[in-house]
C-alpha cells in the first residue's frame, strides 16, 4: 500500500508550489503578530515562567497550521485521500502544540484595552462565558467534541461533498481544528481553564478512548472493501484498486498515529505517576 504520489523534498520549499490563500495568510499573520505583541505586554506587566518554551511551541504550531493549510499537503489533500489524511494528523497535532504556548493569556494581552477587558470580563469565572468555557473544556465535552469532529467529516457523503466546495472544506478544517483545540485542552491544562483531571488514571483512561476510537475508524478504512469516497473517481479517473490503495495508506496512517500516540502519552502519564510515589515513598519520612 502506498500514496498515489510523491514530492521531492526541493519541491516543498518551492514558493509557487504553495497555496497563498489571503485569508489563510492574514489569520496566520495575525497570531504570530498578536503573540509576539501580547508577549511583550504581558512580561512587562505581569512576566512568565518559561517563556521562551512558550514562544517555541507557538512558532511550531503556527509552522505546523502552515505547513497543513498553506503548502503543497493543501492541494493534495484535495486530490488524494492518503495525503488528505496527513493534513487531518498535522492539525490535529497542532493543537497540543499551540495550547503549550498558553494562547488565551497572550493573545488577550495583544487586544486594545478596551477590548481586552469586555473580552476579560465576558470569560470571567463566574460570567456566563466563563461557565460556558468550562462546560466545554471539561473531558466529556472535550472528548465528544473530538470525536464528533473526527467522525462526522468522514462519512462518505459529506466528505465527497467537501472535496467540491472550497467553502465547506474550509469549515471542515476549522471544525476538526477547534475540536482537536477541545480535545487537547484538558490535556494540556491551560488558563484560563486548568486542571480538569483529579487523577493521572483520569488522564490515562480519556487517551485511551480517544486513541482506540480513532484506530478504529482507521481500521475501518483501511480493510473497507470499496472505495469510500466517490469524488476520487470521478475527478481522477484512475483505476478503482489504485485508489482503494490509496484509501487503505490513509487508513493506515489513521489507524496507527492514534494508538501510537496514545501508547507514548500514557506511559509518559504513568511513569511521571510512579516517578512522585516514589520520591513520595522514599524522600517523605513515615
């Protein structure tokens, strides 16, 4: 099994060969901008703790959104089911990505005063905004939300329909996007809503639901007997078992990145578990 194409390395860094979207690259523009200027805002008034990995992290995510809506993976993704597939993973790991760069505090801080403290004051603790937040960010809300997203653009009708219209390919984009944004969030624990799981077993257990959903979906691609998505054939005209080979490398790639990812992240979860019961059990006197 393998992708109907490949791209020289040289050609990724060729700038005719990527999509200039404008509306892509002001939204791209805008969040390094307004990071570097909340950046320089918030440590004069109220200064973080690792900045630098902060800023890392955001110029990574940005790179990586990028990378998924600006390059040749954009294009292919709308011809290609297997390289469709990368651009979903590239965004879906943007996400944790972009939320260790603490983004709520920041880009609040890039906003004009005015604006900053109607936005502040609407996403209060204890304003309607802020209880809504916290509805959404917690793990069941946050693990259906990514489920869903993840789900729903794949069922054959509206994925063949995304591939003919730019304006629903976009929203399929910033759906799966904010409910990767979701999903992650109590992962990683950012302000203004932190610290959503009593217990690292909590946080095991919510990976391995998202992880064993996803390799399922991939696993249901990659063994289907047919071509699920239509469009392939009628816009590419290629022999149905190349495509169906195709679709199966993009199932493959579905299938394993989920279980593989959960599998490090819970054992990271779990050693970092065993490493404070035992500095607990050894360094704190009975």
């Amino acid at each position: 099994m393998e992708p109907l194409v490949w791209l020289p390395l040289s050609e990724w860094f060729d700038p005719r060969n990527w999509t200039w979207r404008l509306p892509v690259v002001i939204g791209l523009s805008w969040l390094v901008v307004g990071y570097l200027v909340g950046s320089i805002r918030l440590q004069h008034r109220r200064p973080m703790r690792a900045v630098w990995r902060r800023i890392t992290c955001w110029t990574v995510g940005v790179g990586m959104l990028g990378l998924a809506l600006l390059s040749p993976l954009d294009e292919f993704g709308g011809l290609f089911f297997s390289w469709h597939m990368v651009q979903h993973l590239v965004l879906l790991y943007a996400a944790p990505v972009l939320l260790l760069g603490w983004p709520f505090a920041v880009l609040l801080w890039a906003l004009p005063r005015r604006l900053r403290q109607a936005v502040g004051r609407a996403l209060g603790r204890s304003s309607p905004g802020g209880r809504l937040l916290r509805v959404l960010t917690s793990p069941a809300s946050a693990l259906g939300a990514g489920i869903v997203s993840l789900w729903v653009w794949h069922f054959p009708p509206l994925y063949d329909a995304v591939l003919t219209r730019r304006w629903l390919h976009d929203i399929e984009h910033i759906t799966f996007f904010l409910g990767a944004l979701l999903y992650w969030w109590p992962l990683v624990g950012v302000p203004p809503v932190s610290g959503r799981f009593r217990t690292e077993g909590g946080r095991v257990f919510y990976l391995v639901l998202y992880g064993s959903q996803a390799g399922l979906l991939g696993a249901l691609v990659t063994f289907w007997p047919g071509v699920l998505y239509h469009r392939y054939l009628v816009e590419r005209a290629l022999p149905a078992d190349r495509l169906l080979a195709d679709q199966a490398f993009g199932g493959l790639l579905m299938w394993l990145s989920g279980p593989v990812v959960v599998l490090l992240l819970s054992l990271l979860t779990l050693g970092r578990t065993v490493q404070h019961v035992a500095e607990g059990e050894v360094l704190v006197p009975h």
